[in-house]
C-alpha cells in the first residue's frame, strides 16, 4: 500500500485514482470503415462516406480492430467474452458527424483482468501491487475541432472519425500520482509489447481520463471529477497531485466536490471545469441496429492467443534467472525495441550479464549522447556481441573495448575488423611487460620505497603507469601479477 497522503488542516486525505486509458488500435483501416489511419494526413483525407455519416452508409467491423483487443486483452489475463455487442452512445458535437459514437456498453469484448506494477522504493511503491481492469471495449473515435485556421470560424478534420479505440478502464486501485505513473507506463509497455497500439501519447494514440476523488483513510469513496484527454505520463502525476489537493482544499473550506468533468492545462498546471458529469443515462445507450453481436469462436481465439509474443513480466522473470540484475531486467525489460535488441544480443552467442552490464551502460549512454533511439543504433547485435567475445576471450582488454566502440558507432565496422586494423590486440608477452615495469619502478625508486612502508594504494600507479607505457595493449591481470611479483 502507497503510503502518499495528502495533508489538509483536518489531518491526512487518501487519494482513490481510476484511469480510464483510451488507446488507438493498430491497424490499417478504420473500425467500421476502409479509410486509413497514418497520422499526420492532410485534413479531411481519410474520411469515408461511412466516417462522415453519408445516409445508408452501414458500419462493418474491422477484423483487425477485433483481433488486437482480444490479444490486449489475453495480455493482462482477463476474460475474453465470446458474446459482445455495440451499442450508440448519444450527444451531439461538431465533431461527431452520426450525432452518437458506435461503444460497448453493456456487452464489452473483454472482462475482468489485471496487470501488476513492480515495485520502487524511491516512488513510494513499496512491493509490487495488483492493479485491476474492469473492462476493455472497443469503440470509434471522434474527429477534431480546429480552432486556428480562422479568426471567427472553426474547422472539422474528420480523420480520426471512425479510428478504432480500445477504452481500458481500470479498477480504482491506484493510491498515488507513482502508482498512476507505473500503471501508464506498464499498459503502455504491454500495449507495445502486443502491437496494438503504438503508445504514443504525444501523438493523441493513447490517452488517459483520469478519475480522482479524496477521502479520509478507511472512509466510503468521495466524489471524483475526471480530467479528460491527458496525453503524457507525467501529465497525469500532476493532474492527480494537483486535482486531489484542489479537492481537500474545498472540502476543508466547508465546499462540495461536484462530479463533473476538467480539462487538465499544462501551461498553468492546473485543471478547470469543463462540464458536469454526465451518467450513462444521459446518452441514452441502445443496441446500434446496423451491427450484429460479435460471436467469437474457439478457433479465433487460439489463433489470438498463439500470436501473442514473451510479455514483460516473462521476459524479466527469464532476465533475472539468468543471473540479471533486477534494475538491469527492468530497464531491458521496459521497451519492446530494447528487449528484442538484446535478445538478439544473445542469439548471437553473448553472455546475459555482462551483456546487460554493457548495453544499459555504454550503449544506452552512447545513443543517448547522440540522441537516438536502440532501433537506429549505429551498432548492430552481431557487431556488439563480437564486441564483447573479443574482452571475454582476452583479446582486448575492457579500456581497449571503449576506444574500439566508439569506433564502431563513427564508422559501423565490426569490431574484429577495427582491432586488425588499428593494431589493438592486447598482449600478454611477459618480457615485454615485464621489462617496461623494470624502467617504472627504476623511475619511481621514492615511490617504491613508499609502497613497500605500507602506502599500498601506490600498486594502482604503477599498473596506470605501464599501461600508459604500453599504450593500453597490456592484459591487466598480467600486469597485476607481474607488478606484485617485482614489487615482493
């Protein structure tokens, strides 16, 4: 249990979050139309006579659409109803041509599930928790007002129209802006692992309505207000530490929460009403007339289920047997791209833990610095596990390793190719070590003398020392032991 409160004249408030995740399905066509999807089209140029509510245009469903929330769904392990319906949900808004949105309501394609998130001491999450999933149901997806192309006037892009959305409604079990966090970014993850959506909130395909309400700890739920569209992870920290403080502030000055419906403003930080919040009642749902029930067959859904790749948890779990560190495991694990580069990492004949060692240090800090992504890296799998064979087998030691990646992120050629050719095989010929360390320690007799009266931290000079003299060629270990040797 998160122990973060909210601390009001009247003593400490409990926050109850539920978050209603609404995620743009992959696919290449609309829910109930053929029109495209890409991002990022010219208004108005994805729009079909379906989208755009042509009279006696009849919906029919996407396949697709169908198929990647029943995987979503199998992902966090719930119920997948084989029985499902459509139904309209009612209101009218500029831009919502039919004048209702094809939903699910009362019959939705998946039940019950749940995911858990890990544990972080530092976020306030003290063992890993539960958190539950009500629902997931498939809907469309309005179209956008756009308010800047003309001084008095706003325009309709109808492109979005009819994209299929999953709503993947939690439970309200998340007690903390870290615990709302983790659970975004753990959905986002399992989404992406999936491939049913991209996750990418700042392009609107995944997008949280966030449900706060306050109550002294061990009290009924108080009234929550739902701060609708917030579009980033931390977005949704500060929606709920900023909205929970706004309501115990009113509560303790003798006000009433209003159940009702904000926008969240980032620029401000802050969320202000939008309108009152509106009951199922009020959209007087009814079974859309045009769409037969979904009826799922055992056949579709074993073809769902064998689709669906190693998820999150799995893939750490098989980390951490391997002898990966829990932080490693979950930095490997957090994005699919790393994880399946790092498995081909492995494929390639590297070791789990040094690989880890090397991947979440020197290749995240290189393509960090360059500002790329692990899918755009400069060095390939095969060349990063020849990279590291090459420090295993002796053949270069790990200083020599750094100058040689480097070399590999400038030019793309292997490792092997690099070493041959700047000449950096690490040598273990003992005359020639031997004989350098003979001129240091005649060079440095003051310095000997110090370390045999005790001044032991000069053994770490003298190995810089004939390193540097034999420009970094030298196998440390060798070193290490010819020095103890000539020191007695």
């Amino acid at each position: 249990m998160s122990d973060y409160r909210i601390k009001g004249e009247t003593g400490e408030w409990e926050v109850v979050i539920g978050l209603e995740v609404h995620a743009q399905v992959t696919s290449n066509a609309k829910l109930f139309s053929g029109a495209a999807t890409a991002f990022g089209a010219e208004p108005n140029t994805q729009v079909s006579l379906v989208d755009a509510a042509m009279p006696g245009m009849l919906p029919v469903p996407n396949r697709e659409c169908i198929r990647q929330a029943v995987r979503t769904g199998m992902a966090i392990e719930a119920q997948i109803n084989k029985y499902s319906r459509f139904d309209r949900k009612n209101y009218f808004y500029a831009d919502l041509p039919q004048g209702y949105q094809i939903s699910q309501l009362y019959h939705p394609i998946v039940g019950e599930g749940s995911l858990t998130i890990a544990a972080d001491e530092k976020a306030g999450i003290p063992t890993d928790k539960a958190i539950g999933v009500e629902r997931i149901h498939v809907e469309q997806d309005a179209g956008k007002l756009m308010h800047d192309q003309h001084p008095t006037m706003s325009y309709v892009d109808l492109n979005r129209s009819g994209v299929a959305l999953m709503e993947i409604v939690s439970r309200p079990d998340m007690r903390s802006p870290a615990e709302a966090g983790a659970y975004v970014r753990k959905l986002r993850s399992i989404l992406r692992y999936v491939g049913s959506c991209d996750g990418n909130m700042e392009e609107g395909s995944m997008r949280a309505d966030v449900n706060v309400s306050v109550r002294k700890p061990g009290d009924e739920f108080g009234t929550r207000t739902e701060t609708k569209n917030v579009n980033s992870v931390r977005f949704v920290m500060a929606v709920i530490e900023g909205e929970a403080k706004r309501q115990v502030e009113l509560i303790e000055s003798g006000g009433t929460v209003v159940q009702e419906t904000r926008l969240y403003d980032p620029d401000r930080n802050e969320t202000r009403s939008m309108r009152s919040k509106e009951d199922a009642h009020d959209y007087r749902y009814f079974p859309d007339p045009d769409l037969l029930p979904l009826i799922l067959d055992d056949d579709f859904l074993a073809e769902c289920r064998d689709s669906l790749p190693e998820l999150p948890d799995a893939k750490r779990a098989r980390y951490l047997a391997a002898g990966i560190s829990p932080y490693n495991a979950d930095v490997l694990t957090a994005e699919v791209e790393a994880a399946r580069w790092f498995d081909t990492l492995l494929d390639a004949g590297a070791k789990p833990v040094a690989a880890a060692n090397w991947v979440t240090s020197e290749l995240f800090g290189a393509l960090n610095r360059m500002g790329r992504d692990i899918s755009d890296s400069p060095v390939s799998p095969e060349h990063a596990a020849e990279l590291l064979a090459l420090v295993a087998d002796g053949t270069i030691s790990g200083t020599i390793a750094k100058a040689v990646f480097e070399k590999m992120l400038e030019s793309g050629d292997a490792a092997g190719v690099i070493v041959e050719r700047d000449g950096l095989k690490q040598t273990s010929d003992t005359g020639a070590i031997e004989a350098e360390i003979a001129k240091i320690l005649t060079a440095n007799a003051d310095k000997v003398e110090q370390y045999k009266g005790g001044k032991e931290a000069l053994f770490g000079f003298f190995v810089g020392q004939t390193m540097k003299a034999m420009q970094g060629k030298a196998n440390p270990q060798v070193v290490n032991e010819l020095l103890k040797k000539a020191l007695g």
